[in-house]
C-alpha cells in the first residue's frame, strides 16, 4: 500500500519534526492491545487508562521521551505458568476458555507540546496514567523606540 508523503514538497522545508509526529501516531494508531480509554477531565486534564489485569506494578514501566509516552508491559522471564522457575512444576493447566491476555506491550501515546504526565496509578487491573496540559507563560517583550534624528 503506498501512502503519499505530505512533507517531502520542497515547498515544505523544515517540517521534518511535523512529519516524524505524523508517522508517531499512525504507529502508535495500529496497536490494538492492550485496549485502552482516553478521558477527558476538563480544565487540561487527560487520562488514559489501560486495562492491564495480571501485571504488577513491578512489571510496568511509564517513560515520557521527545513528546512521546510509552507505556510498556513485560512478563517475567523467569516464570513459567505463573509459577517460579525454582518451585516444583506444575501439569499444564487446562483452559475451556482463555481471554485474558497474558503478553507483552508496547503501547505509546505522542503528546503534544506543553503537555506533561503527571502520575500513574495501578487499580484493580486498570492502569491510569494522568496527562496536563501546562499553559504557557505570558511573555511581554517591550521594545524600546528610538527617535531619528
């Protein structure tokens, strides 16, 4: 499938950084696990919310770099069927059904400028994870005026 790339135009010089947001969130836009809700709170205020049931909150990690959130999810190595290495093994359990999903992710979110994550709390299988908006300082520049002459 081709798609048109819109900032490749010489007449849209510097747009690099458009265009690299751009390909963020078309990314970012095919995950489809874990699902997730996005909430807006007022006043600036955004959460999103993960359903992350059967993970830790040692299994977890919440990174903000270059405007970017990822949200990652990693089960233990060391674990087999829930159970550590060390202990005595277990017969594999036998599942009529199984929908809880128990994998890996890697979920990212880009941010716009000026907006900042301001906390993450594991509840009840949910992980919440509360996004602001910082309003921008007033700057007032006075410049001076001359006279000629």
């Amino acid at each position: 499938m081709n798609r048109t790339i819109f900032f490749d135009s010489p007449f849209l010089l510097g747009f690099e950084h458009t265009r690299n947001l751009v390909e963020r969130a078309a990314k970012a836009a095919g995950e489809t696990y874990p699902p997730y809700n996005v909430e807006d709170r007022g006043e600036g205020l955004i959460r999103i919310t993960l359903a992350v049931a059967g993970f830790s909150p040692t299994q977890l990690e919440v990174t903000v770099e270059d405007n970017q959130l990822v949200i990652s999810g990693k089960r233990d190595s060391d674990k087999i069927g829930g159970e550590p290495k060390d202990q005595p093994e277990t017969p594999e359990r036998a599942f009529l059904h199984r929908g809880i999903a128990a994998r890996s992710f890697l979920r990212s979110f880009v941010l716009a400028d000026g907006m900042e994550v301001s906390g993450a709390v594991l509840e009840h299988g949910l992980l919440h994870i509360d996004v602001s908006r910082i309003p921008p300082a007033k700057l007032v520049k006075r410049i001076p005026i001359t006279t000629a002459g």
